[in-house]
C-alpha cells in the first residue's frame, strides 16, 4: 500500500506521542496536517477504537478511512509504504536495540511524565492551567478555569494507572535523573541514541522529554541542572526535515559504544523487572504488582498494554535468527536487559 498524503492527525501539544509523531514525520518529509482538538471533537472524521492522541486518519485494506492509534506500528507502517528516510535501523540486531529502548521511552519514561505533572502543586497548577487551552478554538477564561480544575482532578485520581504513588515516586525521580545523565553523556559523542541518525528509540525520548525537560516546571529544572544539553537536543529533534541520513548512520553490533550501553543499563535496571512483575500479575490474575525496582518497593495496578509490549519485544527477539540473537545478547550483556528475553 502507498501512503496517501498529506497524512491528517489529530492531537495536542502537551501530547508526548503527538509530538513524536510529528517529528517523524517532519523527518520522513512525509507532507501532514494536523487538527488540534480530540477526536471525539470531529464529526466528519472516523471516531478511534480508544480515544488517544494523537489519531491519524488513514486508509484501511480495503480503501476506507479509519482511525488508527498507536505510535509503535505507525512508525513501522511509515517505513513501509515510504521509502525514503526510514526510522527503524535495516541491521536487525540494532533494530531490536532500537525496539527496547523505543519500548522504554514510551512505556517507562512516560510514567516520569505523567508522575512530575500531576504529584507537584507547581506542576499540576501550570498543567491545569495551560493543558484546556491548548487548542485553536479555546473555551472561555471562566470555562478554562473550570475545566482546569475538572482536568486536574481526573489525572491525578488516574496517577495509580502508571504506577506514580507515595510508595513509587522516589524510584520514578531517581531513574529520571540516571536516564538524563546518561544520554547527556552519550549525546557528547553522539547526535542520537542510535548513531549519526536517529532510529524509533530518539522520538519516542524526544516526545516525553517535550514534555519532561521543557513544559512541566520541575523535571524541566533537573533537565537545565543536570544536563542542558538534552535540553537543547529536544530543541533540535523537533525537526529534523534538513538531516540527509545515511544508511551506515546507525551503529552497527559492533560499533554500539559504552554510553549506549549505559542507556541500556538504566532499561535493565527499571523496565526490566517492572515488566516481569507486571506480566506475572496479569497471569496470576493478581489486583497488584507489588516488587523490588533499583533495591526499593514498587506498587501499582497491573498494566493490560504492557504486558503485550513485553510479549511483543519477545516475539521481536525470536523472529532473530541465530548469529543476530548472539550478537544481540552481547551487546545486552550485563545491562540486566537480559531478564526481559530470558
């Protein structure tokens, strides 16, 4: 199937997966139109399945529009039905690096996101008040007011969803902290997580980081503290339609350097074992995760969708072949990566 363009998306500024998507697409030269507002706003267009953002309006099989969710397949179905400009490295052993750590930014860095904007007055006043006017027909300064506070109160009685509570907050902020500090490191040899073009990996960190390290007051702080120059990189990712990528851009198995491996580390030491214990919920039927992330206590509901991830990210790994599996698992080696493929 080719891709119609212009593609139209609906979504948000303060979206994270909103603007990883539109960075792809700057990327990809892919021409789009977007329509700031929720899908429930538009009658002429399909309504989505499940209400995220953003939503993109493609053709189906068959030829009819429907809306489409998701940014992980989208990104995959981009790639195939455009040619130019990939995102997802061609070497299949640096693309399942690039699939983990895509997996990590939209699925751990998300739940820093969504702690610091709604656990901190500073952050949850400055969300509360600038989220319901994001938008080209905005309500009136006494219905966005009202709206704040409905908003407000919504997201933060939904904080249990993404594991931001008392019990969890100090692994949430102590892992944001390594995660800046490592890509600060690695961005000093680096223009991307994946070598000298980006991969999934870079706009999946780049939408939370929109959010984490230039709008919510508090993660922006850390950010500008502990590393201005991942500060400037999301400037930078933005729009990247003026890159001429190469096809040896990427690393390759042998190439991947220490402060990737660093990067990798902090997956192993967070994701991975908050994967297992969820996927273990899920199968026991169990009402909560309760286990040991970074030597402290982690409590949370049990995630639907992120047991599929993990399910995913192991099927991925099984589709290797042998001599790529190998080489894979060296360069996962030590990082404690290794549980999730176990």
């Amino acid at each position: 199937m080719t891709l119609k363009t212009p593609v139209t998306l609906a979504g948000a500024p303060p979206s994270p997966y909103t603007r990883k998507m539109l960075s792809v697409l700057r990327y990809r030269h892919i021409p789009y139109r977007v329509i700031w507002k929720n899908p429930r706003e538009i009658d002429d267009l399909p309504q989505p399945k499940v209400g995220l953002l953003p939503t993109f309006y493609l053709d189906n099989d068959a030829g009819e529009l429907e809306a489409v969710v998701d940014s992980t397949p989208l990104i995959t179905r981009f790639d195939a039905e455009v040619t130019e400009r990939k995102v997802r490295p061609s070497d299949p052993v640096i693309r399942m690096v690039d699939d983990l750590l895509e997996d990590y930014g939209d699925e751990w860095l998300t739940k820093a996101m969504f702690h610091y904007r709604w656990y901190y007055d500073a952050d949850i006043k400055q969300a509360g008040n600038v989220l319901p006017r994001a938008r080209i027909q905005s309500p009136s300064e006494e219905q966005a007011n009202e709206l704040a506070k409905i908003f407000s109160e919504r997201q933060i009685s939904r904080l249990y969803v993404v594991g931001s509570n008392d019990v969890t907050a100090p692994v949430i902020e102590e892992s944001y902290h390594r995660i800046v500090e490592a890509l600060r490191a690695h961005l000093v040899e680096h223009p991307f997580i994946m070598g000298a073009r980006p991969g999934a990996a870079d706009f999946a960190f780049f939408g939370q980081l929109t959010q984490l390290a230039q709008f919510d007051p508090t993660p922006l702080a850390v950010t500008l503290e502990t590393a201005p120059r991942v500060y400037a990189w999301v400037m930078l990712m933005e729009d990247l339609s003026g890159e001429e990528p190469t096809e040896d851009g990427w690393f390759n198995a042998e190439t991947v350097p220490a402060t990737l491996k660093a990067i990798l580390a902090e997956v192993g030491r967070v994701y991975a074992p908050f994967l297992l214990a969820n996927a273990k919920a899920l199968e026991t039927g169990a009402d909560e995760v309760d286990t040991t992330i970074a030597g402290a206590r982690w409590v949370q509901k049990p995630f639907p969708y992120q047991g599929k991830c993990l399910m995913e990210l192991r099927k991925n790994y099984a589709a290797l072949d042998a001599n790529a599996r190998s080489a894979f698992d060296a360069i996962i080696a030590g990082t404690g990566c290794e549980a999730i493929f176990a």
